[in-house]
C-alpha cells in the first residue's frame, strides 16, 4: 500500500535543481498557476529529503508531462534511490529510467524505455503505447522490492485506469536498499524543452 508523503509540491523551495536551465512557464500547465518547464538537456530536479522526512527505498511518483521531441539513445526521467545528499541534485549513483524514441525528432513519440543502475544499463522495453509529444500525459513509475530483487513498473492513465506500459523491470542487485538517503526526482529528456506538473510522491507503507 502506497501514501502520499506530500500530496502535491507547490514551491520550488521542495526541491534542489543540477541547473538554472528551468521556469516555471505559466502559459503551459495542467493545474494553474504554472508547470515545472526544464529548457535544457541534463537538468535534475529532486524532492529534498528534508520536505519528506524519510528515505524513499520503495514508493511511487506519480506526474504529468509533456515533451516536443525524442531523440533515440538520450532522455532521463526519472531518477529513485538517488544517493545525491541533500542540498544538492546529482545523477551518478542512483536508478534511473531514462525514456527516448525509435526515431529521433519533433512530434515523435517516446516508445522506447532503459533502466539503468548507476553507469549500468539494464533491459530496454519497448513501450506499448507510448508516450505522445505535444501533449499532457499523466504517468507513474512504482518500485518495490519482492523477495530480495528490485522491481519497477512504468504506467500511463488511459482512458480512464492506469495501464502498464511494459512489462516490470528487475534488478536482483538492489542497489541502496538500505540507504538512509534514496531520494527521487525528474529530469530533461534532451535539449528540447519538457514539462511537469501535479507531481505526487508516495511512500510504501506495506
């Protein structure tokens, strides 16, 4: 069972950011008064644990996003079990589900989805369906551990239920299982900019 450790991020002051190549654009949201617009490739946003209280080894994020173009080979997403400390957001130890195309440009969907642990890639699934440009699409991603092995799941709200993308990742590894830091957090895709918006973060409590 999932609950929420703070429903909705409303500050920028929740979160610590790898770079000022971000706004909040207040002509392109989901919700008013703005989205979380990132104009560059490479720009981490992660909640401070300080704003959550806890480690979040096992959770769920839950967000809104959209992007203009994908490009094939590139574009991380969302990061867990971040080992940056607090006050700072870095992209070196960490999970990360880095999400791109089968065919680079503008309008092409992302149909493609990576894990990687730390500098190790992990399968790629291809997405079905994908995740459309040009428009707000609403996505989870949980992870969870079951008997010892990490497990994460990608999933799109369609039609009305959540439907799963791919199948499960796992990772009998289970990197930073027991970290007292295991943070998470969103990233740009490329250089093209991307949004984000009503991002909710919930913790495991069984």
């Amino acid at each position: 069972m999932m609950e929420p450790v703070k429903k909705t991020h409303f500050s920028t002051a929740d979160w610590n950011f790898s770079g000022s190549e971000w706004v909040l654009d207040t002509s392109d949201y989901v919700d008013p008064p703005a989205a979380l617009r990132f104009n560059y490739v490479n720009v981490i946003a992660l909640l401070k644990q300080s704003s959550v209280g806890m480690p979040l080894p096992e959770g769920m994020i839950e967000t809104y996003f959209k992007h203009k173009a994908s490009t094939p080979g590139l574009g991380g997403w969302i990061t867990i079990r971040n080992q940056s400390a607090d006050g700072w957001a870095g992209s070196t130890n960490r999970y990360m589900l880095l999400l791109y195309g089968s065919v680079a440009g503008d309008g092409k969907p992302l149909d493609r989805a990576r894990l990687v642990r730390a500098d190790t890639d992990l399968e790629t699934k291809t997405l079905d369906p994908p995740i459309y440009p040009y428009t707000w699409e609403r996505v989870r991603v949980k992870w969870w551990v079951y008997a010892g092995v990490f497990f994460v799941r990608l999933e799109k709200y369609v039609n009305g239920e959540w439907v799963r993308l791919c199948g499960d990742w796992s990772d009998p590894v289970n990197a930073w299982a027991n970290s007292s830091i295991n943070r998470v957090g969103v990233r740009s895709l490329s250089t093209y900019p991307c949004l984000f918006d009503v991002t909710k973060i919930y913790r495991r409590v069984s």
